[in-house]
C-alpha cells in the first residue's frame, strides 16, 4: 500500500498530510521545525524509501535535510560514542526543533567542484583510490620476483608457529650467520665468539671433488686451529646459539633464543637439523628475502598511488600513456613490398644504407621483398621490425654480423637525440 502525499498549506504554519500511519515506527515524526525560514513545520516521512526534497530557491530545502534531518541523526549517533572519542568529531548544531521521533543515524554527501587534470580518473574524483590505497596497504603481500617467494616480516613468534607446523617434535638448531671482514682473521672472530659463551659453529666441510656446496659440519671453538685460514673456514660460518626440541614446553626458550640469534644475526636467524646439519628454515626481520638477499620497501598508501613517486610507473610516471616508435608510422602502407618502399623510414638518401643491410640479411633468411609486406610470415615480419633475438652488445650480437631490425635503428638513433636533425627525424615516427 502507498501513501499518497498532498501540500494542504503553503502559507505558515506548513504541514504535510498523510494518509493513516500503520505504525510510528515506520516513520520519521518532525513536529514544531523552526530552522531558518521554516516556522512551525510538521513532516512525516517514511521510512525504507526514496525521499526527493525539491522546489524554488529559498523555500528551505537544505534546512529541512541536512541542518534538521542530517543534524539530528548525527548528533544522537555521536551520542552513543565514549566521551573521549567526541572530542575529536565535528559535531553540528542541534537544530530548533519540537521534536523528533525515530529518526535514524545519517551521512551527508557533499557537492563539490572536482579539479580535473590529466591524472584524473574516476577513482581520483569520486575519492574512492583514498580508501583503495590504506586497503591495500594492509593487505598486500611481498613476493620476490627473481624466485617467485613469498616475503614475509617475521619474528621469534611467528617463527615459532612454522615451525611447530612443519618440524613438530624434531630436534633443530638456531644459529645465526658470520662473514669474515677482509681485514679481520678467523682467530680474532673465534675468540671473541667463544668469549662471548658460544662453544660450537658450524662450517662448511671440505671435501675434495665434493660436487656442488660442500655440507656442514658442527666443530667445537676451542678444538679448532689456533689460527684457521679463510681456506678451511670459507668465508662464513653459523655460530649455534641454542639446541632443542621443537615442543610446546621449549617455546619460550626457542623465543629467546630466536631473539638473539637476529640481534647478532642483523635481524635473520637460521635453523639446521641437528643430525644432518639441513637447512630448516631461514628467516629475517623486515621484508627481506632469504633466496636472494633482496630487500624491500614496506607497503604504504603511496607505494599503491600513481600520483606517487612511489608508486607510479616508471615508464608513463602515471600518466598512463607514453610517446614511443609506432612502427605502423614506419611501414604505413603494408600493401608495397620491401623493394618498393615500404619502409618509409629509409626511403631517402640519409638513411637509405639501413635499407641495403636488410636486403643482404633478407637473401640470407631467404625472406621475400619483391612480394606485399602483408603476405610475409609472422616470422619474418618480426624479423625485419625487431631484428635477430637477443640483438645488442649485452649478448655479443651487433652489426654487421648481425641483423639490428627496425627497433634497433630506432634504439641506435635515440641515443644521438641530442641532435637537432635526429629529434625531427624521430618526431615523425612517434605517437
């Protein structure tokens, strides 16, 4: 059933009649309103439905919204907060009112004139990448690109829980690495460990035709050499700061010992099986990868915004567009052949040499360039665009012995555009 809205009165006092109520409760009750220029107006509006406030400037519709409605279900919403956490909210007037019945906690969306420039986009303008970017924030995971790894921020607890998970039950060791400085012998390193209480490392042990790394051995400090050369002990050791079983009675000692373990480790702690000297684990404070030492940046809002430094690519810097070689601007008619100019780029006396070297390299490959550029092979269409794979003089790969392709005269060309004719020149093949 609808309820039928009719004005009876526009000349003060205002009152708006409805037809019979079912229930108070499903409605909002405002009587006596007196903000600004409503004088005595009576309003009952229902609830669970689209409510439009219109007419003429001046008549009170923003009083009646948002300084009578929007106030009100503020302020008693507020007033379910702590003392404490009111005083950092902005609190609107209460607003002149005989009362109000049932009204319900409110939010206010603001006009605004929104600034576009050429970063904008719907995410900037309706503010919703502000909340994205803390979201983000929390929940993003760091991963190493070079292994695929996941790099987490551990610590003696967290630890502990994977390795109760994976090693329950089983005896491991946590020790923590040392390298040898160039100008500090092994001796001044032993001895200052075994002053410090250690009494047992673990090296790597020395086999000869041993294939791959040699595994460890575990050698008591004060059984070693008076004087080991950086031969016998490599160029790091794992000082064992501590033995024990992976049960719940040894979680504190494994705390412990975890803990100071990447004090003197710089923040990473290894552990090892204690009878075949495995790895078991190998964890770090911070994101930082045990696979291939990388570090990296903690997540924050900015790492998650192209207006960021931070977070913008580093090709566009967040424009999301860039000018590069658009080689449909260099062969815009695929219908000609090689030998009929379909490479307008060295169609001229300047550049007409590059032309040459692709018909010597084309006998080679046996590519045709009497026929349309169209009807070549996808094969050979890359060839003549991007060249011989791996071009370049990180691979050994250079000219003459070697096809540079399109992309390579471009490439060779960027880097003499400190001259003016080569700007020009590449300005006509850009988009």
């Amino acid at each position: 059933m609808t309820h039928s809205l009719r004005v009876a009165d526009w000349s003060p006092p205002y009152r708006l009649l409805t037809s019979p109520l079912k229930s108070s409760s499903d409605f909002i009750r405002l009587r006596g309103v007196r903000q600004n220029n409503l004088q005595g107006f009576d309003l009952d509006i229902p609830l669970g439905r689209y409510i439009v406030v219109t007419g003429l400037s001046g008549t009170g519709k923003s009083s009646l919204v948002f300084d009578t409605l929007h106030a009100e279900g503020q302020r008693r919403y507020v007033e379910t907060f702590s003392a404490y956490t009111r005083q950092f909210l902005d609190l609107l007037d209460p607003p002149q009112v005989d009362s109000i019945e049932n009204i319900r906690p409110s939010i206010a969306i603001e006009q605004t004139n929104t600034v576009k420039t050429s970063r904008s986009t719907v995410g900037t303008m309706t503010e919703l990448t502000d909340y994205a970017k803390v979201w983000f924030s929390h929940v993003a995971e760091c991963f190493d690109p070079t292994t695929g790894e996941k790099v987490e921020d551990d610590n003696p607890r967290t630890i502990w829980a994977k390795l109760a998970a994976s090693h329950s039950g089983r005896a491991v060791v946590v020790a923590f690495k040392v390298s040898r400085p160039d100008k500090l012998a092994w001796a001044e390193i032993l001895a200052g460990l075994k002053g410090q209480g250690y009494t047992r490392v673990l090296c790597e042990r020395n086999k000869e035709g041993a294939k791959g790394t040699p595994p460890l051995e575990s050698r008591r400090i004060d059984e070693m050499p008076a004087a080991p050369t950086p031969a016998e002990l490599g160029a790091a050791l794992y000082v064992v700061q501590d033995r024990l079983a992976v049960q719940p009675d040894n979680q504190a000692r494994f705390l412990e010992a975890a803990e100071t373990a990447m004090h003197f480790g710089r923040g990473e702690v290894h552990l090892f099986s204690d009878t075949t000297w495995e790895p078991a684990g190998h964890y770090s404070r911070g994101l930082h990868s045990p696979g291939t030492g990388r570090t990296f940046r903690a997540a924050t809002p900015a790492l998650f915004s192209f207006n960021s430094p931070l977070g913008a690519c580093p090709v566009c810097r967040g424009f999301g567009r860039i000018i590069e070689i658009d080689y449909r601007l260099a062969i815009p008619d695929t219908s000609l052949s090689i030998d009929d100019g379909a490479i307008k780029c060295w169609e001229g006396k300047v550049y007409g040499e590059s032309k040459d070297d692709l018909l010597v390299f084309a006998r080679r490959q046996k590519i045709p360039t009497h026929v349309p550029f169209a009807s070549l092979r996808p094969d050979q269409k890359d060839y003549v665009i991007l060249g011989e794979p791996g071009y370049g003089k990180e691979n050994g790969k250079t000219w003459p012995k070697h096809w540079y392709g399109i992309k390579g005269f471009f490439r060779y060309l960027e880097s003499k555009a400190y001259k003016m004719h080569v700007r020009v020149f590449l300005s006509r093949f850009r988009a």
